[in-house]
C-alpha cells in the first residue's frame, strides 16, 4: 500500500523500554521528509514517576503522554500516524484521544499500530522508521550541548516531571467524568 509510504506518513517508537533502568528515548520521523523530533526520559526521572505516579501499572498512558507533548504542534505534518506497538496500542490509543478530546485536528488522522501496518502491507519484517532516531534522542539528548550536536541535528521537545504529572492528572479527571 503507497499510501503509507508518502510524506504524510508519521511514525512513533521508543528505544528503551519505559520500564528498563536506563533513559529512554521516544520520537517521530516523517517518512519522505526525514523530519523527525524527539524526548528523552533519563532513568532518574522515570524513577520519580514510578515512586509518586504509579507509573509501573500505566506504561501505555506514560507512552500516549509522551506522544502527545511530541505530536502537539505538528498536525499539518502527517495524516497517518502509526505508533510503535513498545506498549499496549489500544491503550495507548484511548489515552491519546483523552488528552486531545478538545481537537478536532487529530481525530480526522488515522491512527494504526506498527502491527497492523504489518498486516496492511504484507511485510512481516517491516520496523518503524523512528526507531534508529529514538535511539539517538535516547542516547543523547540528555547530554550537554556540545555532544548532542554530534551526529544527526536533534529537535528535541522538552519534557520534566511536572508536565508529565499534568497531563497524568489530566487523564484521571477525564476518566472520572466519563465514568471509565
């Protein structure tokens, strides 16, 4: 199928599972153009929001959280976004229309797992083209200036716990109004 091949084609992976020890990193890449945009979540981080947020039970809301902060300005770059399956997809997916339930830009894009794209397509084989990306925001976005600029020019998003906690809280009283 062209049609997720074109330059409207957006996809999401991690490099580093959320809940290993070390950072992970998490970005997009849109296919034609190469543009990509990424965070990193160093492991003390993640440390902090396992301990208050309970996070070890949610990894697919800490996964659509991330998502959201890399995917929120960008809607005029892609209309399928197709996100790596490192956590639940279906989860992931029910947390992000949550967080941008106010948008009606994001509910006109298709939304799909790398897995189903794999079915679509017919390519077992096939691996997202964000990953090798995640991998260099993992490595190195958490580092000073100097050696981030080593290697492919990053564009990074900028995240910390009190963000994360936001939208976390988001969630809940969303989920609370709908009864979930």
């Amino acid at each position: 199928m062209d049609k997720y091949n074109n330059e409207k084609v957006m996809h999401v992976d991690t490099s580093s599972k959320l809940y290993e020890k070390n950072n992970t990193g998490i970005a997009y890449k849109v296919i034609k153009t190469n543009f990509h945009k990424g965070l990193g979540l160093s492991s003390k981080l993640k440390k902090e929001l396992k301990r208050d947020l309970y996070i070890q039970y949610d990894y697919a809301r800490l996964y659509a959280i991330c998502i959201y902060y890399l995917i929120k300005d960008d809607y005029d770059l892609f209309e399928t976004l197709i996100i790596c399956g490192d956590e639940d997809f279906n989860s992931v997916r029910d947390y992000l229309e949550l967080l941008f339930s106010d948008n009606k830009e994001y509910f006109k894009k298709e939304i799909i797992s790398l897995f189903r794209l794999r079915e679509i397509t017919g390519k077992k084989g096939l691996k997202s083209y964000a990953h090798n990306i995640a991998n260099s925001y993992r490595r190195r976005i958490l580092k000073n200036i100097q050696r981030q600029q080593k290697g492919i020019p990053l564009n990074p998003i900028l995240i910390n716990y009190r963000l994360i906690k936001d939208k976390w809280e988001e969630i809940d009283n969303k989920m609370k109004v709908s009864g979930e």
